[in-house]
C-alpha cells in the first residue's frame, strides 16, 4: 500500500489511481455536539458542517496532510506527515481561509505506529476532536473519514486534492490490522469513497468519537487507519487527554 501523504516529491512519484466503484452505506453519528454532514477524499461528499476539530497541516507553506487538534496546544496526525517548517489551519472546511492558522514548535513521534503529535505555539481555543476507547470502534461498523485529499483519478495527486473538506463513509474489516509503520491499524473498505493523497494523518470517526488516524490507502477500496484507541495512555502522556 502507498503512504496517503502528499508531499511533491512523493506525488511526482505516485502511480494513477483507480476510479472507484459506486457502493451506498449508512451514515453513523458525527463527532459529539458537531452537526449532522450534507450528503454528496474520493468520492464521498463535502462535509458542509462545522468542524472545529478539524486541521489541514502545511509542510513549508504547501498542502500536505489532514489532522485533528485534540487539546489546545496539540494537533494528533500521521507521523509519516511530520517534517520542518508545520502550520495548520484550525476549525475551517476551507483549507485556504478563515479558521485560526498556529505554527508548529515541538513534534513527538510514536516510535512504533503511525502517530505524530504536535505542540502548537499557542493555544486554540476550540471544540476539539474526541477520542475513543476500543468500545467505539467494531468490525462490521460503518465509520466516517475525512479530509482534505485527492478526489479522483489525477497525477500527480497534488492537482485534485480538495479545497473544501471531504468525507467518506467506509465498513471496518479489522480492528487488529496494520499501519505503516506496523502499529494496530483499523482497515476499511470503501462504503460510499475512499482515503487518497492528501487525507493522511486524517480522523475516522465511529460512535461519535474520532478512533483512527489515515495511514495506507490502496486508493480503491481499501484503507487503514492507526487504531488511536490501542495508544490513549501515549497521547494522554503527551497531551493530557
């Protein structure tokens, strides 16, 4: 599987996608006290509701990853996204304006799965993302993802990445799976779209509560998300919730 990330230099080198097949799925819950999604990432829709907790992460001033600030000074991602010279825009669907953009000044990488936490440079007041616990994520389930990734068939993927925030319905395959760099991932297939370049280090939501972190992508039908359930004594120890 490929790295969803976005980087130039890793989408010059990106092989053209497959164009995905239409499937329908049922829509679970937002994140708590967030509004219910308009429905129409690749495929999937724009998620045209509030979403304070949501965060586009820019590598040296280019679109990069998506994120979720989780407490006021810290932004959970994928560690595959982190690099030098990180800001973020905070709480708007448009990843060009509005919303509050903070700067990055301290990044802790989990040394055996695919998570990343930054330290902002000051403190954004906001609804953060929730977190949750191995109850709120089951095979079976039918979970949402967002961000702001590539919407189709496009190389390099950097030219059909979103401006506006996405989201896909997908079905949990496994909770035990693997992320890229071995951590227990929740793999997925596609429901009604799918993660591309770009929605690395973005959240899946299910029951509610954010429960993974895109990592892999086969850009067709299948994804995986570093399972955040299985590592919520290591973001507490850095981030206190």
């Amino acid at each position: 599987m490929k790295l969803l990330k976005s980087l130039v230099t890793v989408v010059l080198a990106a092989a053209s996608m497959t164009m995905m097949a239409q499937a329908a799925a049922a829509k679970p819950a937002p994140p708590s006290g967030t509004p219910d999604a308009g429905i129409q990432i690749i495929d999937g829709g724009y998620y045209n509701q509030n979403a304070p907790w949501a965060a586009r992460l820019f590598l040296n001033g280019t679109e990069n990853c998506s994120a979720t600030i989780i407490a006021p000074r810290y932004i959970l991602t994928a560690r595959h996204c982190v690099g030098g010279g990180m800001s973020f825009r905070i709480g708007s669907l448009d990843q060009y304006s509005g919303g509050t953009v903070a700067y990055a000044s301290r990044t802790t990488v989990h040394s055996s799965a695919d998570l990343a936490i930054v330290q902002l440079d000051r403190s954004v007041n906001t609804t953060y993302s929730p977190l949750g616990t191995t109850s709120d994520v089951w095979v079976g389930q039918t979970t949402t993802i967002l961000g702001w990734g590539a919407t189709g068939r496009c190389n390099p993927e950097l030219s059909c990445q979103s401006r506006y925030l996405k989201y896909a319905n997908v079905e949990v395959a496994t909770v035990n799976g693997r992320d890229y760099h071995g951590g227990v991932g929740i793999g997925a297939y596609y429901g009604n779209g799918i993660a591309a370049g770009g929605d690395s280090g973005g959240p899946m939501f299910g029951n509610g509560r954010q429960v993974g972190v895109a990592s892999t992508s086969n850009r067709s039908d299948y994804n995986t998300y570093t399972n955040i359930t299985r590592y919520r004594s290591w973001i507490r120890s850095i981030a206190g919730v």
